[in-house]
C-alpha cells in the first residue's frame, strides 16, 4: 500500500518515501477524489492552477512528474492511467490519502472516535466534512494571490516601461493610456494612435509565452519588453526588419529559459 500525505507532499511506503511538488500534490488530490473514475484535463487544471493560464504540457509534466516519484519508491508508474483525448484517471485501492486534522478543530458534546491506525486508512479514504470547505477556501486564497502578484507585476512594468521612455502622468491623461490586443497567449501593450504591423504581428505569432508585451515604436525601429507574468523575469528586444534574426534569436533564449 502508498500512503499520500498531502500536507507534507510526501507519497510513502512501509521501506522508501519521497517528496513531490505543489502542483502535484494538487493533481493527485484530485484524481483521489474521483478515482477510479477518469478526470478531464480542464477539471484537474481548475483544481490545480486556479485561474492561472497554462497550457496542457504543464499538466503533462505534472503527470510526469507524479509516475517518477512512484517509481522512485518502488510503486508502479502505471497508477495513474492516461485516458486517451480526455484526461487521467487512478487506478482505486492503491494509494490512501490521509490528512491531518487541525489541532483546534471542536466538536459538540460526542466522544470522538479511536484514530484508525495507518494500514486500516487505505479502504476508507473519505475526506471528512470541512475538507472540501478548507480546500475551496485555500483555492480562494491562492487564486488572490495570483491575482494581486500579476496587478503588481503590470504595474511594476508599465512603471519601468515609463522610466526607460519618459512617460509623464500628464501624457496617460491626454492620451487616454495604453491600447491593448491580445496575440495568442500574449498581452500586447501599444501607445495610442499607433498600430502593429504585419511584420510586429508575425514576430509576436513566433514569440509565445505566458507574458505582458510593451510596445513603443521609434522612427525606423520598435522596442519590445517582454515580462513573464509566471516567473516575473523580462527581456528587451530591439526590433527592425533589418534585425530580425537577432531579435529572433534573443526571444528564442528568453522562451528556451522560461521552460
């Protein structure tokens, strides 16, 4: 039998055990909730990452992630089943999920029960009443903190995009802000009265990532900076049709260490 305990991301046996990561510590949790039943990827997505935009090869990795821990005490990586065109499912019976109960949680006027011992967990994995309440809040509180770190993260850069090309406050208020378009996964930022070329849009149709994009064009030449809103981390990019194969090649770096 594997023991998962989520608060400690630890999945154990009764010889070896090993850590695992938040995401997937999440994914499992999901998949034991309704194993053996198969999960759809958007369904463990949600539960997952929140409103955090990934794509599906994040998921993938977790996955991937989740069979190397299991093999790495000994279990079999096929537990968790890849339903083809759907999602995964976990095979039931196998792993037991137990939680640790808070230590000031109260009860009316009953005498609790004798805590099972470790073994008799595996048959009866039931979350008890307030878990899905506790996971439903903690997902609350997680997606606000992604929330809040990407206003932080535009505000930092629209403040350093300013800085670098001397917008003034007085500037925003006549000219009305920043225009904004989205390019497949990205956030494009341009100054007002000003448009994005066939060119700037096949280049930005390459340079996909999880990121904010600002704009500002010069005479013969634009500016980009590109600010990861996962990591935070930013590159800038000059651009012209004459030297689009080095700025090709530094958006090429900068996705290559987003991975």
């Amino acid at each position: 039998m594997i023991y998962f305990d989520n608060v400690a991301r630890k999945l154990h046996n009764d010889h070896k055990s090993t850590r695992i990561g938040f995401r997937e510590t999440l994914v499992l949790e999901c998949l034991l909730q309704h194993a053996p039943q198969a999960v759809s990827k958007q369904t463990l997505i949600c539960y997952s990452w929140g409103s955090e935009y990934i794509g599906q090869t994040s998921l993938a990795k977790s996955v991937s992630a989740l069979r190397r821990a299991l093999i790495a005490i000994g279990a079999d990586a096929s537990l968790v089943v890849t339903v083809p065109k759907y999602g995964y499912r976990l095979t039931q019976g196998m792993i037991a999920h137990h939680t640790a109960e808070p230590a000031c949680r109260e009860v009316d006027d009953v005498t609790p029960l004798p805590q099972p011992s470790l073994p008799q967990t595996g048959r009866s994995s039931h979350p008890k009443p307030s878990s899905p309440a506790q996971r439903k809040v903690s997902l609350y509180r997680q997606c606000l903190l992604i929330a809040i770190t990407l206003l932080l993260c535009v505000a930092t850069s629209v403040f350093v995009v300013g800085k670098m090309n001397g917008w003034r406050w007085s500037d925003w208020v006549q000219r009305g802000g920043l225009n904004q378009k989205r390019v497949g996964a990205l956030y494009v930022f341009y100054p007002p009265g000003s448009e994005l070329g066939f060119s700037i849009e096949q280049f930005l149709t390459h340079s996909q990532c999880n990121c904010l994009v600002y704009i500002e064009k010069k005479h013969k030449y634009s500016t980009f900076l590109f600010v990861s809103k996962q990591t935070h981390r930013s590159t800038f990019i000059r651009y012209s049709p004459l030297n689009i194969i080095h700025a090709t090649q530094k958006i090429d770096e900068f996705l290559q260490q987003e991975k």
